[in-house]
C-alpha cells in the first residue's frame, strides 16, 4: 500500500471526483488502481473563499515500487501498516479477579480489554445506567430535582457522554485506532474513523455506551451501578481490594481507578490510603496502559476463562 498525501478537493464532490483526482496525482490509469481508502479526511477552512477537503488516501496499485521511484518527495510513500497490539500478560498470579472503578472512557476500555483477555473484571461505577441518567439529568433540567451520583459528572459513559463526546485526547496514539473501531462497532458514526477532528454526538453516544457495556458482559465482565468506593482496602502497604460506601469490602486482583477528575472523594482516600506495592493503575479519559497481570494458566486456575 502506498499513502498519497494532500488531496484537495471542494466540499461538494463526491466519489468519483474523488478517484479521478486521485488518479491524476498517482499519474497511472484506472486500470493500475487496484483499491484505495481514505485514511484521514480533515477541513482546511483558512481561506473562506476556497474552503476544501484535504484527503490522506492509503492506495494498492499495480507497480508500487516504480510509483514510489518516480514520486516527488514528501508526496507519497509507503502506507504504514497498523496491528493492535493487546497488553501482554504479567507473571504475578491473580488471586481475585480485577476491578475497575468508574465507567468513563478509561474504565470502559479497561473493563473491556480485561474482559476481552479472560480476566473476568468487575467494573463499579458510582452513578446509573445510560437509560436512568438520561431520566436523572432531563429531571434536573426541567425540574431542578440533582442527583448527586447520577448527573451530567456522575453516571455511565463519564462526564463526556453529556458534552458531545469528542474524541480528541490522544488524537497521535496508535491505539486509537482499537478505540475508534470499538466505538464503531457499537454504533458510533463510522466517520470518526478517518476524521481529523472525530466526534460522536451525545445522541448517538447514548446508544453507543450500552452497547459497549454489552460487549463487557459477553466477553464475562461483570457491571455493577450505585456503587460509589469510599475507601481501598490496603494491608501491609499492598492494595487489596475497594470498600464500597454501604457495603462490604471486594478484593481485588488489581484495582485500575478510572474515577474521573469529578471524584475528588475517591481520589482524596486514595492519596490518604496509598499503597506503596501492589498493582494499581490510575487512569484518565483513555485506555490504561500496562501489562495484565497472570499468565493464562493462573487465569484458568482461578476461575477465569483464557483467552482465545
């Protein structure tokens, strides 16, 4: 594959302006294109008298390697290829299994790639279901009845899934592109895959949500709503598990906060209470980095399915 940079077109083209520009700037026939994408698609509206749509095209042609030759430096050059990469597994056995707190981009991502290598996550979050938010924050608006953990902050989807849903925090990072085909794949606008400035809209992220969420169940997650951590459970400088405000203790594995800046509460016990060993990961507004701990044979041996 070869990537063609700068293609410019007006606003109102369509594809098959689009295959002829690419055609004239490759300099070959119809008959050497064998297939072609668009990798990026972006707006340059700095002149408003000739706004234009720039395109960045990944293509297939017959000859690649004489293209390439022949092509202007800095125009084309090879498509780089991109594979996800799934975290590899740690060494340390799993005792109990994972559990991630809060249900915002970072915990959701989190939860699923969890889920998706066999760890059985249990994912908390404080406020409700997209469904009863949506009810809690139209109860707010309209009647100015707030709930404290279910609001336009608090609830699942994070503070985002009531403010557009832009996607342009590690806009550069690789691993956008797991995140971006997940979205995809759960109802998001298959746009935000090649846009420059991707979002989904709070509409369509109320659909998107629970569908990720689905996929967290079917890949043997577990998600449980109204469940604010008050505290973490830590023994001989080691994180052992999270308290539940009301409720007992659930030890944990590993415990990923993905709380949320607006969990100040959460926050503030985990700066008071800190472990200094164990695995604990604090995540913010993408998915967490790191290894996953267990082999798969400690995950089968603990209860949890390997991966597939």
């Amino acid at each position: 594959m070869i990537r063609v940079f700068e293609v410019r077109l007006p606003p109102d083209h369509d594809e098959v302006q689009l295959r002829s520009a690419l055609l004239e700037r490759l300099g070959i026939p119809a008959e050497e294109l064998l297939s072609w994408r668009v990798a990026r698609r972006s707006v340059d509206a700095r002149k408003k008298s000739r706004v234009q749509i720039v395109y960045l095209l990944d293509v297939e042609v017959a000859d690649p390697a004489v293209l390439l030759a022949r092509a202007a430096t800095g125009k084309l050059e090879p498509a780089p290829e991109y594979r996800y990469l799934p975290p590899q597994p740690g060494d340390e056995r799993l005792f109990e299994r994972p559990v991630v707190v809060g249900s915002g981009p970072a915990g959701l991502f989190a939860a699923l790639l969890l889920a998706e290598s066999g760890y059985r996550p249990l994912l908390l979050e404080r406020g409700q279901p997209v469904e009863q938010r949506a009810l809690d924050v139209a109860n707010l608006l309209e009647r100015g009845v707030f709930d404290p953990e279910s609001n336009v902050v608090f609830g699942e989807g994070g503070a985002g899934t009531f403010s557009d849903g832009k996607l342009y925090t590690l806009i550069g990072d690789d691993r956008r592109h797991k995140v971006f085909a997940e979205l995809a794949a759960c109802g998001a606008p298959p746009e935000i895959l090649v846009s420059a400035k991707p979002h989904i809209g709070t509409d369509n992220l109320r659909r998107v949500v629970p569908a990720l969420r689905a996929r967290i169940l079917a890949a043997g997650g577990e998600v449980r709503f109204g469940q604010r951590v008050s505290d973490l459970l830590v023994e001989a400088g080691q994180m052992r598990g999270v308290v539940v405000a009301g409720a007992a203790g659930i030890p944990a594995g590993a415990v990923v906060l993905a709380a949320g800046h607006s969990a100040r509460d959460t926050f503030e016990k985990a700066a008071t209470n800190e472990a200094t060993d164990g695995p604990c990961e604090a995540a913010d507004r993408g998915p967490a980095p790191g290894e996953l701990p267990g082999t798969s044979a400690e995950r089968a041996a603990n209860g949890a399915p390997d991966r597939a």
